[in-house]
C-alpha cells in the first residue's frame, strides 16, 4: 500500500505574516517590507508549506486532510534563536542576586563568578546530565515559538565536555557553534597557552560536530590577535564564523569579522559610528541581544543606527544562566520595539528570515512560503503584532515543526 | 454522612519561602526579611494552610489527603496584582507600532488615541463582551500566578459601562476599584463638568460594587483639585482610596494621598526627594509598575530611594492596553531586580504581603503560614529566586488557590 503524504490544513487564520525572501538578509527598508495575508489559509504538506492564501481562494485540497480551525489567531514563521549558550550545569541565581545588590557582571567574573562558576558545574553534570539539561532547554524554547535554534559550547572548555556540549546541542535538534574561545579555564595560566590546546586536542573533533566557531573578543577573555588566530584556525576547518564583539568595550571585532567573511557579529551594546559604517559596509550580520542588555541592566545596542546605516541585523536571546536568563524570542521582539525602536515588522523579520541566514539557513525557513520548511506559530491574538505588543504574555497558542504539531498550550 | 474536609499536602517541596507577616506593610529591611525552609512540605486543609515545615518534621497527617510532588518544585505565595485594569475592549497594537516609531504616549493620548480610543472599543463591547474579556484577562494572571487581584473600571467612563465593568471584576474574582476619574470622555467639555456627572449618577451605585475608588491625577487628566473632590466624595460613600500619581510629572499625588488617607498612590516615576520623604513619613504604599516604564520605555520610578527612606512599597503590573499589556508578576519581578536594584526578597515581599495590604487583604493572604488562605505557586525551580532570575520562563509549574489546583503547566 502505498504511503498517503501527511497533509495539514490550518484555515480560518485571522492574519498570516511573512517577511520578504532573498538570497542574502534583508537590509534597510526591506528589514521593514512583511506581507499580511487576512482571513487566510496555510497548507503543509509533509515537511513544507504547500500553499498559503486567502481563504476565498483556497481549493478544495482534495484526499486525506488534517484540519486545525485557525479562527481568532495569526500565524508567524517559526522563529529562529540565531544565538544561545544551552549546554549548561547549576545555575547563577546566587550571582543574580547580587547583582540586584549592585555588583558589576565584570566584577563577579574576575571574583571568579560568572563564567567559570558555569564551567565548574558544567564539568561536574557529565553527558547525560547535560544532554538532559539541553532537551529542557530546548523544550522551553519550543514553547515560545523557537523551531530552529544555534546552540553554543564554551561551558566546558576541557576536551570531553565541549564535545559532549555539541553533540548534546545535536541530539537536541539545534545548530551546534564551537565556543572553544568562551575563557580561559582555571588550569591554563593564560590565553595563548589554551588556545595552543584548544585548537590542537579540540578542534579537530569539534569540526566534525559544529556548523560554526564563535570567540568572546572582549577584555577579560581573548583579544582581536588571539581571536583572529582561533577563528582562521576553525575557518580552515571548514567551520563557519561568529564572534561576541562590542559588549562592554569596541574591541576591534567588526573590522575582524568583516575581513574574515564571518556569519555575525553578536552583541555589539558598545559599537560606535564608525563600527556601524564597517558594518553596514559589509556582509556580515549584527546580532543584537536586548535581553542580555536588560539582564545586566547594560545600554543598549544601537540597533537603530545601524538599521539605518544599512547593516543587516538579526535578534535573538542570547540564553545562559548568567547574562540572560531567557528563551523567550517573544520578549527579544518586545523589547525590540519598547527598547530599540524597532517596528514590530522589523523585529519580525530580524527573528525569523535574517537569524536564519546567519545559521546558513536562509534559503529554507524562516517565512512563509510555498516549498520552505513547515515551521509556523499560532499565535493567540487576532493580530500578529502581539507578538510583540503582548509583553511576557502566553502568546504562543500552537507550535508546528516540520508539519507536524510540537506544541499546544 | 459528615462532609470530609478536602486536605492536600504538597510534599518533598525543594523550597517554601514567606515573607515576614505583619499588621501593616513591611518596610526598610523588614522588606527582606523572608524565611525559606528547604525540604519542605505545605499542608492545606480546604481554602486555609493548615501546616508547613521541613519534611522531616511532618507528622502522618492521617485521615484521607491528596498529596502532590514537589520534587524539584518551589513554592511561594499566591501572587497578588494590586493594580490592574481589566476591563477594556478592542486593543491598542497600532499606537504599540506607532510608538516604536518614535510617536510619544502623552502626544498620541492628545491625538485622540491612547485612553479614549480605548473607551470607544470598551462602550461598544456590551456587558456580555466585557464579562467575557475581564474573565479572559484573569485566566492570563492566574497562569502567572497571581491568586488575588484588583481590576479598575475606567474605561467606560459613561454609567452603564463603569457598573458594568466593575460588576465584570467581581464576578472574575477581583477585587473592583471604580477608577470614575481616569479621563474625561468626549461628550463632557471638561473635567469638572463630567465630575459633577460622576459622583451624581454612578457614585452612588458603584459605591455598592467596589471596594476603592482610585483617580489619574497627572497632566491632561484630572488636577489635585478635582482629585480632592472625587476622592472625598468616594471616602464619604465608604470606598477606600487610590491614586495615580507622578507619572509624567510631580502634581501634588503623594502629600494628597497622605492627607485623605489613602491605601496607595500609585507609579511615582516623576517623584521627588522630597516626594520619597512624604511618602515615607505616612501609612500610603506607594505601588511600583515597571513594566508600564519599560512598555513605554520611560524612566523607572526611585525604588531604592523610596524603600532606604523607610517608605512602604508594591509592586504591580497596571496591566493595561496601551501602556503595559502584561498580566505577568514574575516580569516585573525580574525588573525589580535588574532595573529597580531591588533584592529578589524585598520584590516578593512587594508582589505578595505588601500589595496584599494594599487591597485590605493583609491579614489573610501573602504569606505561607498556619490559618492564611490557601494559596499558592509552585515555581518549576530549585531556588524561589528563579522567580525574579528566569526573566519570561515558564517558571510556574502550578497555581493554588483556595486550597484546590487551579492551573497546572
């Protein structure tokens, strides 16, 4: 008998929302330029979107049909988290707390908080502690409306645990990224010396697990002579690049990720005028994260200016237990819009069609469209701009992964 | 046949914490003052807390109980939202995207947006509707974990709509504050005009639905004049009193509050040195809304100067369309502690003990302990403080209330 294609209609959609489509991430006013479809339709077939419309002009779709009444919600593309540390043991509650005290994130970190407090705990979870960890992770991201999702390494930092992070990151369905540059852990007396480890016992197993390499270019962790060295080392690899630049101090990360072809540049809260023009002047995207921003109680990052200036920028949350605490790509578009000043099209767009590009995955999801993959969320408001006007609401009414429905509240 | 009391034991809890109790709201360092039992168990016996200890200390509690497992699991108070406005029609998506744009709150309230064109959509609902969105709007907060709330008419602004509105409240299980002077609606030439129609024609029933009366004393609404005058009358008729107050501008709010007795005055972003002195030096709880500073990206009132001067403070969400569409308590205590600089001690006591005061509510919710009302959130997190540190999680895994399970995640 042959096997019947598993179809799904969702009809009756108060609003259907898509950002533009294009080989490259959009820029300027096409960040902007989102297609609202009213009273409308989608169709999935299998694994992707076979049609979408408005209701008045749906054919009959003929043979085996699941059906899901759309009425009162709007769908959006399934959102894309282009940027999340989830590989993690412990937590840092206590630092949290602190912090609300008035303690520096600087500070606690050269007071040995912070990152290698994770790393400790991280070492100590073992594998299947951490792939459990990452499926928990990676359920709560669901429930927001992440179907595809980066995952970084970088809380191990010892050979063992940086490749558990990525094939836990794997199993979990998301994007591995190589964070082999994160910090330096506690039995390296120095950058150089890890480094010198690092690419040489790690990276050669890591390539083989990881789309991408990431450095943390920042005062306290790698500079821009010893990031260009990891980062030519994993280009030549064959891994894709990402850098966290800008975050406390303009470091030289944007000239350097533009001279190297890189995906992003992530962060970016202390990118001046002239770092905004490099970057518009190039193809690497800007990776804004307004909730770590928050986290911290930090500025902000100029994401108008450089919206403006002609960058290419995408949003994401930028999760980790110890700058921002959060999988919610619903608030990133929130304070998108209350924060940054972003129309809520261009928030839309910035988590969907632009976070896939820098994934490498631009050319497949992160609209709505005939022949893309069947990613979508329902969302429980008749208009698709409460997905960011409803502030830390239940917004997400339904999630569909790959045609198939992963989550319902 | 005798009716068996229904007893639940929540057992094998990680934490339970409680504020410190009191005849009045807590202030200075009382407002940190928790007390948190690890390994713990809570006993409820129909809508009241029977017992609560370390598990090691529970004797069998014998007769017939349902038990449910806290492992992993902490519990808190029911949450209580002192400030809300629930009752509304319509929404207010378009001016949240002219916003981002740049346009300012008080600018699009002039332009005939903002309140008013609120009032239109909630004039239009009918009751029926209206029952239908307060009840709606509840569900929200319940699923944040807010147990006890109070919900403000004002957007009727007409005799039928404001009754109404209240009646909607009650019937949710709020607490209904007539807020007869949050705008003057467009068929009265000015505020003093529709002032006399108020207090002549909805005063007198709304006095037999709500338990305070509350007013929006700031530029473009009502002065401290016509606030004297609305709140004396609704004193007189045995409502208690609130006030918005120093929101865009210091306009006399906290010295009137002071004066006339009031529970709260309410936003305080605009107050002064002097302001905090006044407001310390009386019995008004000043309520703290974050959120709506965030939602319109304007500056977060003097928290930490309000609490070291030994004032008494909430906080709240002032859920609201067009300017803080959030039912969420655990989002503002992750402002509290990342904006406000407040410990995750002192924003639970404001979202619980303290905003319980400020309904009257005081002396039987809040607080975990023997004789209180049975109710309750088990936070899916080892540590309470998660609360405040997963800023948008899915962080309550269920709500109690009144002895029984009313949401579950």
């Amino acid at each position: 008998m042959p096997q019947v294609a598993h179809r799904l209609l969702v009809r009756d959609l108060a609003q259907v929302v898509s950002p533009a489509g294009g080989p490259a991430p959009l820029r300027g006013a096409a960040l902007a330029d989102v297609r609202v479809v009213e009273d409308a339709f989608v169709l999935l077939r299998e694994g992707s979107i076979e049609s979408v419309g408005r209701m008045r002009d749906l054919a009959p779709p003929g043979g085996e049909v699941e059906e899901l009444d759309g009425r009162g919600l709007s769908a959006i593309p399934g959102l894309v988290d282009c940027h999340t540390h989830p590989a993690w043991g412990g937590d840092r509650v206590e630092e949290f707390s602190l912090r609300a005290a008035g303690a520096g994130y600087e500070e606690l970190h050269a007071a040995g908080g912070g990152i290698l407090s994770t790393v400790r705990a991280t070492r100590a979870l073992g594998e299947a502690g951490l792939r459990a960890r990452v499926a928990r992770h990676a359920d709560w991201m669901l429930r927001h409306g992440t179907t595809t999702w980066e995952g970084k390494s970088g809380y191990g930092l010892d050979r063992d645990t940086e490749l558990a992070s990525l094939r836990a990151v794997s199993e979990a369905g998301g994007s591995p990224t190589w964070l082999g540059a994160h910090a330096v852990p506690p039995e390296f007396d120095d950058a150089d010396a890890y480094l010198d480890f690092a690419l040489a016992e790690v990276l050669p197993d890591a390539a083989g697990l990881a789309d991408a390499a990431d450095v943390f270019l920042e005062r306290g962790a790698f500079d821009a002579v010893q990031a260009r060295r990891y980062l030519l080392a994993c280009r030549e690899a064959g891994l894709a690049l990402r850098l966290h630049g800008d975050q406390f101090t303009e470091s030289g990360a944007v000239p350097l990720a533009a001279e190297l072809g890189a995906r992003s540049v992530d962060h970016l809260e202390a990118t001046s005028a002239e770092g905004t023009r490099t970057l518009a002047a190039s193809d690497v995207t800007g990776v804004l994260l307004p909730a770590s921003a928050l986290f911290l109680d930090r500025p902000m990052p100029p994401a108008r200016a450089l919206i403006d200036a002609g960058a290419a920028i995408a949003l994401a949350t930028d999760f980790n237990p110890g700058s921002a605490f959060t999988t919610s790509l619903p608030l990133v578009c929130s304070l998108a819009c209350t924060k940054l000043k972003l129309a809520p099209a261009e928030a839309l767009s910035a988590v969907t069609v632009n976070a896939a590009h820098v994934l490498g995955f631009g050319a497949d999801r992160g609209r709505i469209a005939p022949g893309l993959r069947a990613d979508l969320v329902l969302l429980d408001a008749p208009d698709w701009r409460y997905l960011a006007y409803h502030l830390a609401g239940d917004v997400v009414a339904a999630v569909i992964a790959g045609g198939r429905v992963a989550h319902r509240c």
